[in-house]
C-alpha cells in the first residue's frame, strides 16, 4: 500500500466521521420491520458504516409525497419507534440524544445515530407535536422537503406550475424559536430562496445545510448561492457536501467534482463551516425495496458519483482531501468537527 494511502487511512480513522443525512431509516429500516425483520442496520448496514469509517449519521425521519399528508404523523411515528427499537437489536450502533454521546460512542467503538426529520409534515401545524419528537430523540430538523407544508416552501427539483411562492409562514416561525429553545438543529437544506433568508433573520442559533452544495458549480435551486453560503458561514453554521450527482455536475460525476465544492467553500472563507451530508439516495433505495427502473422513476438525473457511490466509498474524500493539499487538522474540521461544533452549541 502507498504511503499516501496508509496516512489518509490512518487520518479517516482518528476522525469522528459525521454524515450529516442519511435516508436509510425512512428507506430501508421502517419497511423491513414491517416485514418483521429486526437489527436490520447490526445486519446490513453496520458492515457498510464500518467499512467507511462512519463514525456519527443522521438518520431522519422522511414521508414520500404519496403519504402526505394523512400518514405523516403516523409514518413519523413509526419511525422514530423503530429508530428506538434498533438499539436493542444492533449493539454496534449508540443512540445519540446529547453530545456526550458523540463521544462515548467513538471510545466505544460504536457508530453514533442521530434521529432528524426531513420536512416538517408529521408536525402539520401542531407546534406541541415538536416538544413530542425532542422527547423521541428529534435533535435536526430539515424544515421541507421539495414541497410546501405548513412551515414552508420547499425548493422543487424541477420546474412546476405554482402560484406566488412563499417563504417562512407564520407557524414556521414558531417552529424556529422553538427549535432554538428545545435545542433542536434547524437545517435549510431543500428550502426555497425566501425561506432560507428567513430562517436566517429569526434563528439564534446556527443553522446547517444538512446535504446542499454550490450553485455556482451545479446551478440547481437545491444548491446554495455564494451569498446564502456567506450567510452560514457568518452564523457559524455548517454545509454538509450531497453526493448526488444533480447537486455536483451531471456532466461529470466523479469524486473530484465533488471535492470542487469543498474547495468552493473554503474559498469564500468556509474552512469551519463544510462538512460532509452524503444523502446517497440511489443505494439506499436499491438494495432493499425499489428495481433500478423503480429508481430511475423516481430520482430522475441522480446517478452515484464514480469514487463516492456507497458508504465504503467514504475514505476516499480523506485521501482527497490530502492530495489536494489540505492540512490534517483542516480535514478533521471536514471530516466532523465542524458539525460536532454545532452540535455541541445548539444541543441542550
């Protein structure tokens, strides 16, 4: 093995390896146990995240659009009971509710999960029901998804016939200041234009963009202008690099295309402020539940990255890092310790 190689792998080790959104619970691990299969992520998923060096993910809580909004509540539900009901069947995997957990599951060897929600729908327009999924373990919060609910408008991923767009409605102001007060990470990834600027005008705390790149590297209303990147980065906040190949370049989907919008980042002064969000939406669907067609129907134009398709793939962004010149201590803010800041400040 190269000497380069054995250094970014010994680096990838170290670090506490935060992926800031992974789909799989809502995906994968709610259907598998209503098939009554149980330690579904000990069995499938804990190979993966160890061969990756998958230290700490979020996993969220995620309704498709066929389900909303009658059974979002009840999905919700469903998923953060199964997200509890994993920890007594995988004993590979810690239940992370406040930031000592972070760090106790990394001293135990175990792979630390985060319970998030991507779009607000199981709330609908109950702010109580909020104080219900932080008593769950909710600790992020994606405030839409590509559709509007009842704390926002979602950035669509293609056009759509609509009326006046919005952006953060009265009840989604609510959901923020609560959110600050119960300690609850509000991320803006999939908002519209309007609604991140509002977020940004009425959160106290940071914010995150879980799983959103550059605009000015892949021109998709899901990527973030320079000026919202500016934004975060005066908030302190972080922007977790998506790996879907819509949001890095259609064109050229590889891993060094994806690297570009960390440099991007960095370059407009971000070096604590981008993190890792690797949203691998195609293999987490495929494996268990959809064909490759059923796949296709459904995530049009998302392809996997060539060096960053699945989650054994994550060492490599180390090794990346290093070749492009970037310092051991830069790449452990990469890696994790920006998110872990976050965490650290928004968590009660």
């Amino acid at each position: 093995m190269a000497q380069g190689n054995e250094d970014a792998k010994e680096l990838h080790d170290r670090c506490n390896v935060v992926d800031a959104h992974s789909d799989l619970l809502a995906c994968d691990v709610l259907w598998q146990h209503r098939l009554d299969r149980k330690g579904v992520i000990e069995k499938d998923w804990v190979p993966r995240m160890k061969k990756g060096g998958i230290d700490t993910r979020v996993t969220v809580i995620f309704n498709e659009a066929e389900y909303l909004p009658e059974l979002a509540l009840k999905n919700g539900l469903d998923m953060a009971v199964v997200w509890h009901e994993e920890f007594d069947e995988s004993p590979s995997i810690a239940r992370i509710t406040k930031f000592d957990d972070i760090e106790n599951a990394k001293k135990d060897g175990k792979i630390g999960l985060i319970l998030g929600m991507e779009g607000a729908e199981p709330l609908g327009n109950d702010i109580n029901l909020l104080r219900v999924f932080y008593t769950l373990g909710l600790r992020m919060l994606t405030l839409t998804h590509a559709l509007r609910n009842c704390v926002g408008d979602g950035a669509h991923f293609f056009p759509q016939k609509e009326g006046k767009v919005g952006g953060i409605t009265d009840f989604g102001v609510k959901v923020i200041e609560e959110c600050n007060n119960l300690g609850i990470v509000i991320d803006v990834s999939h908002l519209n234009d309007p609604g991140f600027w509002d977020v940004m005008k009425f959160s106290k705390t940071p914010v995150v963009a879980s799983h959103s790149n550059c605009r000015a590297l892949a021109n998709h209303p899901r990527n973030l202008t320079d000026d919202q990147i500016k934004a975060i980065i005066d908030n302190d906040g972080v922007i977790g690099m998506n790996c879907c190949s819509a949001f890095v370049d259609n064109e050229n989907m590889d891993l060094e295309h994806y690297l570009n919008h960390v440099d991007h980042i960095v370059n407009l002064g971000g070096i604590r402020n981008v993190g890792l969000g690797f949203d691998f939406a195609d293999y987490t669907y495929k494996y268990y539940i959809y064909t490759a067609e059923e796949i296709q129907a459904k995530l049009p134009n998302v392809a996997p990255v060539k060096g960053l398709s699945e989650d054994e793939e994550v060492p490599n962004v180390t090794e990346g890092l290093m070749k492009r010149g970037y310092s051991d201590e830069q790449i452990e803010l990469i890696l994790g310790k920006n998110f872990l800041r976050v965490f650290k400040e928004v968590w009660k």
